[in-house]
C-alpha cells in the first residue's frame, strides 16, 4: 500500500538531516560542553575566542589517553573521544563566528600525507604476511 505523497515530504527530504545524529554522543557532547561552561564559562569562545593550538594539543592529548587504553577521563567521567569532539566542535565553532586564532606553523608541501600513504601500502604489499602482534 503506497501512501500519498506529503507536499511537506518533497521539501523535507532536501533539507538537513538532522535524523541522522547520534543523540547518545551529542548528549556525552553536551556534559563535556557542561564541564567547560562550570569552568570557564558557557561559550565562552563566542565571545573571547580561541587559539587553534591550544584546542588542537587537547584533543590529540585526549585521543592519546583514549589510544593508551584509558576511556574515561577520570576528571570528569566523560568519554576522551567526546571530549577531542568538544574541541573540535568549539574550533569549527569559532571558525565560523571569527572568532578563531589560526596559530598553526608554517603548511608542508602539499602531497605529504599520500606520499605517506603510498610508503605504508608499499611496505604492507613488501610484507603480506606479518607476524602477529605481541
């Protein structure tokens, strides 16, 4: 049985689908974005703005700590991985208020990361059958 078709339908389906978000993690974003409003204010970056190595160090500090085996940042019990998202998500924030201190060094040439993917596949194709991990 085909149902009518919803002139609301034709014009929501090209619109953003904001279906498509995973509500358990923008609610873990929520509480890592409570812990940082309780701390130093909330939004404070739409107002006074952001240095982008400072934001970029705490989140690859946090993917470290989740990549070490630690999970849950024992400070506040939330996820790392939520946490390197916050700052992720301030950054992108401040971008578009302009708000943002774009402080990174000087760019590499640019080819530098497929030239280093090209180096990794080699090796894999060099050594098909490693050992296996310790």
């Amino acid at each position: 049985m085909s149902k009518p078709s919803n002139p609301k339908d034709a014009l929501g389906i090209r619109r953003t689908p904001f279906h498509l978000l995973p509500w358990p993690v923008l609610g873990e974003l929520a509480l890592a974005l409570l812990e940082g409003a309780l701390k130093y204010g909330a939004s404070n970056w739409r107002t006074i703005g952001v240095r982008g190595s400072v934001y970029v160090s705490a989140a690859m500090r946090h993917v470290a700590q989740y990549e070490e085996g630690e999970d849950v940042d024992p400070d506040s019990g939330v996820h790392h991985l939520t946490k390197a998202i916050a700052c992720l998500v301030i950054m992108r924030d401040a971008q578009r208020l302009g708000r943002f201190v774009d402080d990174r060094r000087p760019s590499s040439p640019s080819g530098w990361m497929a030239s280093l993917n090209q180096t990794a596949s080699c090796l894999i194709d060099a050594n098909p059958e490693p050992p296996e991990p310790f």
